[in-house]
C-alpha cells in the first residue's frame, strides 16, 4: 500500500527497519526483489552509525545474543534456529551456598495434565551474579500417576517457600483458580508477563553475561534451559517460536526475569517496598483484609 501511493511522478519512500527472520514477508516479498520493484536497500551493521558513542556501542552488543545479535547489531536477516540459551554452560550452574540476598522473588508455571514448576530466586542488585535461582519445586502429573488438586498444589507451594519472604510470586495469567488458592495462603500473587520473545531475550542477556546462575539440584530447569530450542517449523513461516515441550522449569523462569526485571534492568523497580506496601500496590488500599499478618518484621 505505501508503494502504491507513489502516484506523484518523482516521487519517493524511504524507509528503514531491523532485520528479522530471512522468510519474513518484508523480505520475501520486497528487498529479494528490488529490481523487479524499482526498489534499492541498503545494509548496515551497529558500528556504521557514526552518531554513536563507542562505548556505548560496545555496550549494546553486550545486550544480545544468538540471532538478536546477528539481527541488531549485525544487521542480518537472520533465522532463529538451534539452541535458545547456547551460552549457558557450568558457569551458569552453582552448588555452594552464597551471600544471604537482599531479597527473594518467587514464580510459577502451572500445569494440569503438563508439569507445575516453581522456583526461588534470590536477588542482590548490587553484588554479582545478581539472581540465583536457588530452589525448585516441580510436580509431573503423568509421573506420578495423578493430578493434584488446586489446594494440594498451593499447599506444596506454600511448604516450598517456607520460611523465604518472598517479595512477589509471578503466576501465569491464566491460571485463575490456582491464584486464588495461594492468595488464600497469604501469598503475594502477581500476574506474570508471559511475553514469551521478550523473556527469551531478557533470560538470554543474563545468561550470555553471567547475572544469572541456577543451583544444580534444580535439575529440571538446567535440563530444559540446555535443552531449550528454536521450533524449526515455526522458523519456516517466518516466525520465532521456541519448540513446545519440555519447557515449563523455563517458562517459570521466564516469567520470573520478564516481571521483576521488565526494564532490562537488574534492579527491581519494588525492592525498597515492605511486604505491605507491595500488596497495596499490587491489590489496593483494602488488600490486607482478610490475607493474614503483616509480613513488615522480614524486613
């Protein structure tokens, strides 16, 4: 349609964009056929913009990995294919105890017939690795030969985080009956972001630089984190989707990094925030009513 506003003889459009998928329709259908099209495109890569401060150059080809990378700061059409997390190796997985955190966050994936995983994070902004996931709790319906209910499951979860005063616990959206079980227990429930490509870029930044580490006896997350992969099908239509399976350890995960760090920074925007003053934030002024005893002497 913007081409066929070109009516004016002389006239012109000048457009730019970041590349994306090698079968995406913009490239398909228009820049492989320049010729056809009286079109002429051009290729540039981050270090060809001369308005740019070097370090800060330096600094935003830190931010990416895998194909964002190629994508961003290369500037390549460039197909998402392989291993989602290829930088994670064995120095994103700890098994000694560290420094006690400044403070803890929780998330969950839930699941019926598929797995329910949670995991605990501990954060420290300030002293690297800044987020650690530091437990696990997954249950596998089909393993165990029978779902939970609801209540079984907010029990389990509440028995997990024990004795941690976690700050928020990231839940999926759309699990709705699950949310109201734990918020009966007393816990701080918040709405994950299920923003799937932009947890994927976030999980991939801090893996690649090193703020995020797992213990090892959170196993089903380093499996599925090593295991994790680009859908090839999807890659196919132009479309970046990672291969559902196996994958509810990360999605967890994912929903964890894409809601308390949803700026990209390592800072979570409510952790100056009592326990009291984050459930008011996050349910009103009436939502100690009813949720149990204020949580203020954690902090």
């Amino acid at each position: 349609m913007l081409l066929s506003r070109l009516s004016v003889k002389g006239a012109q459009l000048l457009s730019t964009c970041n590349p994306e998928s090698p079968q995406h329709w913009l490239k398909k259908d228009f820049l492989d056929r320049e010729g056809e099209l009286d079109l002429k495109s051009w290729h540039f890569n981050l270090d060809d913009n001369p308005s740019l401060d070097r370090e800060y150059i330096e600094n935003l080809k830190k931010e990416y990995t895998g194909a964002w990378y190629r994508r961003f700061i290369l500037g390549e059409w460039a197909m998402a294919q392989g291993a989602i997390f290829e930088d994670f190796d064995e120095t994103n997985i700890f098994d000694n105890d560290l420094p006690a955190p400044v403070y803890w966050v929780a998330s969950l994936d839930y699941g019926t017939v598929n797995p329910t995983a949670c995991h605990i994070a501990a954060i420290n902004p300030k002293q690297w690795p800044q987020i650690r996931i530091e437990d696990e709790y997954y249950y596998d319906s089909a393993k165990a030969g029978r779902s939970k209910t609801d209540a079984e499951l907010a029990d389990d979860i509440k028995e997990f985080i024990s004795w941690r005063p976690v700050r928020a616990l990231y839940v999926d959206p759309a699990a709705a009956s699950l949310k109201l079980e734990l918020r009966n227990r007393d816990l701080p429930v918040i709405d994950a972001n299920n923003d799937v490509l932009f947890g994927i870029k976030l999980m991939s930044k801090f893996i690649a630089n090193k703020n995020l580490v797992v213990r090892r006896s959170c196993k089903n997350l380093v499996e599925q984190i090593q295991g994790y992969a680009w859908c090839p099908k999807a890659a196919e239509r132009g479309e970046d989707k990672p291969i559902k399976h196996n994958d509810h350890a990360v999605d967890s995960c994912r929903y964890m990094l894409a809601s308390a760090f949803k700026s990209g920074s390592l800072s979570h925007p409510d952790e100056e925030l009592s326990y009291d003053q984050l459930r008011r934030k996050v349910y009103g002024d009436n939502s100690l009513m009813g949720f149990g005893q204020s949580q203020d002497s954690y902090y």
